[in-house]
C-alpha cells in the first residue's frame, strides 16, 4: 500500500455545448482495496469448503473464479495507485470530451 499521497479519481466529461461537469470520486483507491481485501479473505474461506469445478466448457461462475477476479483488480488498484499523479484516459471528439485522472 502506497503511503505517499491521498490518490483519488477526478473524472471530467464535456457534452456538446454544455459546460464541464466534474465528479470527483473523494474515496481514496487503497481503502478500496482494503475492502476488497477484506472480500478476499472471505472468497478464500468459501473456497475452502467449495470444490473447484474443472473447466469443463461450462459458463457458470465459481467462487474460485470471482476470486481471482478480486486479485487482479486488486493488483489494478496497486498499480493506479503507486506512481505520481497522471491522466488515465483523456478523449476528445466533436461532441464528447472525457479525462479521467488519478491525483
């Protein structure tokens, strides 16, 4: 976990002649991923008591599956989190401007 700064998503989205609308989302990205830490530890206890499917071509989605989901997001979240300020996406066409940063 990153201890250098209070980093949070600032999103900007821009309409067609209308005026910039800013959302800020106020929640720091490591409480998120405490949270889903938190998740985590919960999945693994439920993994223990639910057998492992083998991938037999079946679309259902399993306990095992989910997560793994939640470390990858969770290692997403590292990643967002650890470097200095930066734009994630900035997109600009005739009708629609959209920059979304990590501060």
């Amino acid at each position: 976990m990153s201890t250098r700064g209070f980093r949070c998503l600032w999103i900007r989205l821009q309409l067609k002649d209308k005026r910039f609308i800013k959302m800020p989302f106020p929640i720091q990205l490591y409480i998120i991923e405490e949270l889903l830490d938190c998740c985590l530890d919960l999945l693994s206890i439920a993994c223990l008591f639910i057998p492992q499917r083998s991938p037999s071509g079946s679309s259902e989605i399993s306990v095992h599956s989910i997560k793994e989901l939640v470390l990858d997001v969770m290692a997403l979240l590292r990643a967002l989190n650890d470097d200095e300020p930066y734009d994630l996406i900035d997109i600009r066409t005739d009708e629609v401007q959209l920059s979304i940063r990590v501060k």
